[in-house]
C-alpha cells in the first residue's frame, strides 16, 4: 500500500478539519472533541486541524482555542501533526494565535487570509510574512476568498512560497486547475492542499497533495481510500468513490459550515448539532438531503466510515 506522509513538511492525504463540540448550554465539550480526535487518528488521519473555519474559531476565547490545542496534540502524542487555525483580519491578533498555538503544541499554524477589510496582494504578502517570522512554526495558508473577499493571486502564492516557513497552501477556491499553474512556480516541496471537497479530486489530478476536508469527518476511511486509489492510478475506482462522497459534500455545503456537518454528527450519534451564535441550526431541506447522503454512504461504504464504530441500530443513518 502507498505509503501516506504524516510529517507536516511532506503532508498528503486527507486531514479533517475538526469541528468544536459545544454543549446545549453553549461550553465547548472537550470529552467529546478528545473522542473525535482519537477516532480520526484510527480512522488513518494525516493531521488534525483544529480551530479552523469548521472549528468555529472567531467564537472561541484565548482559553477555549488553547485547550483545543492542547488536547489533539495530547491525543496525536506525535503520530501524526496537529494543525492549528491561527488567522484574524489584524495581523497582531493573528501573531498572537500563532503564539498561542506554539506554546500548547501544535506542529503547525494554518493562516486564512485577513477578512472583512480587503487588502491589497502586496498587504496580504506583508501580513503573512509577519505571521511566518513570528512563529517557529510551519505556516499553511489559506486562500478561502468566498469568505474572506480577497483571495491569493498565484503569484502571491509564490512570493509567500519564498519565506523559510511557510509550506503549503490550503486552496478553498474551487479551482482544481490551481496545482498546474503554481506547482512550477513554488516547487516540488511546497504542500498544495484542497480545501474544497466538491473538486478534490481533481484538484489531486492536476498535481495537489492532499485535501484539508470536512467530508473526512463523516467518513474518513473512505476519503484516505479514495487518495490511495488516485495515488496508486486506480483512476476509475477513485471516481466511483468520488461519487457518495460528493452526494455528502454537495449536502455539507447547503448552508453555511460547520452547521451541516454537525447536523450530520449528531445523525451519527457523535455529538450535539449545537453552534454558536450568529450561526444557527440548518433547515429541514437540508437535514433531508444529508440523511439521504449519510443514507447513501452506509449501504455501500459503511466499512469505511466513522458511523461504524459509533452509530446505534436504530439510528437514522443505517433506518430502513
């Protein structure tokens, strides 16, 4: 079998991007995160990201986000890389999550591109050199322009390619044509990722190295078999897979993340639906069509999905 890098330097695969559990009464569940932690690593998760988008970070204290940290780390115990969201729209507040994640023992810092007021590429550039110079850490961008409003141009990409720790690029773009276009021009080494389930594979076929994905925390066998079929030239049997798994990622995209997929969790008996404010609970439309893809996914790939060790008999996933 392929062998799947676990050093952040060499990161391939698939990597989830762990939501927060929060409890009725709105505190962050850290027994439950710490489960959801080991069951990836059982799983064949390439890393662990914590306090990223899906983590709902931009609601979470100092206190919480250091915890959260502090937990996958304890529960990775070095085996595999712990990731951790350290982005903000003020660059001071964005060197002090990387601090932050430093010292509770991430492996390395993901950096979404600052928010809300739209600078310039040359101010982007600037930002996240002073992310990478404040850290010891590896820097992972994050180009995520449908939230941020202002996305990475390639040649930015290869400017920032340039700093001594800043490694890879997290592409939540939706353009699977990305990895040919940059991979000439930031080198061989430099992590290119897809943070886009939807075009995952294809993103993999035009040179990526892995996905940084929400999918992989419903069904994270599937999602690793998937990127060893492609890496092994099954090529026809990567696209089966593909299949289900973006019947699931179409319906975790109806609304806005992580809210979908903790509906999705919570079907699967892995924690409570609950997010926090200004987020709120997805329609029925939705919860309609994730059944129905949960639904799909456990007929013919339940070997290969996290519902397997957890999901009750009489549970609406596996419900005739």
């Amino acid at each position: 079998m392929f062998a799947i890098g676990r050093h952040i330097a060499k990161l391939t695969g698939y990597a989830p991007e762990l939501p927060t559990p929060f409890t009725d009464d709105d505190r962050v569940d850290y027994e439950t995160f710490e489960w959801l932690c080991d069951l990836q690593i059982m799983h064949g998760a390439t890393a662990l990201v914590v306090g990223g988008t899906t983590g709902e970070a931009w609601t979470l204290s100092s206190a919480e986000h250091a915890e959260l940290i502090r937990i996958a780390a304890r529960v990775a115990r070095g085996r595999l890389p712990v990731v951790a969201g350290a982005g903000s729209n003020a660059t001071a507040d964005a060197l002090a999550l990387g601090k932050l994640a430093e010292a509770n023992g991430a492996d390395a810092i993901l950096s979404v591109s600052p928010y809300y007021n739209k600078p310039t590429q040359d101010g982007l550039c600037a930002h996240y050199r002073e992310i990478a110079a404040a850290t010891g850490l590896p820097v992972i961008l994050h180009d995520v322009p449908s939230r941020t409003l202002r996305g990475l141009t390639d040649e930015s990409v290869a400017r920032l390619a340039e700093a001594p720790r800043v490694i890879g690029l997290m592409d939540a773009t939706g353009d699977s044509g990305r990895p040919s276009r940059l991979r000439t021009l930031v080198g061989s080494d430099f992590r290119l990722l897809s943070g886009d389930d939807a075009t995952a594979l294809g993103f993999l076929a035009q040179g990526g190295d892995g996905c940084i994905s929400v999918a992989c925390n419903i069904a994270p066998g599937l999602c690793q078999r998937l990127y060893l079929a492609w890496r092994q030239g099954h090529v026809m049997r990567a696209r089966r897979i593909m299949m289900p798994l973006a019947q699931l990622s179409a319906a975790l995209a109806r609304e806005t993340n992580p809210a979908p997929l903790k509906y999705a969790l919570s079907l699967c008996g892995l924690m409570s639906p609950q997010v926090r404010l200004p987020l709120a609970g997805v329609t029925e439309e939705t919860q309609r069509e994730i059944l129905e893809a949960l639904q799909a996914l456990w007929k013919k790939y339940s070997d290969f999905m996290i519902e397997r060790v957890l999901v009750p008999a009489n549970s609406l996933v596996v419900a005739q």
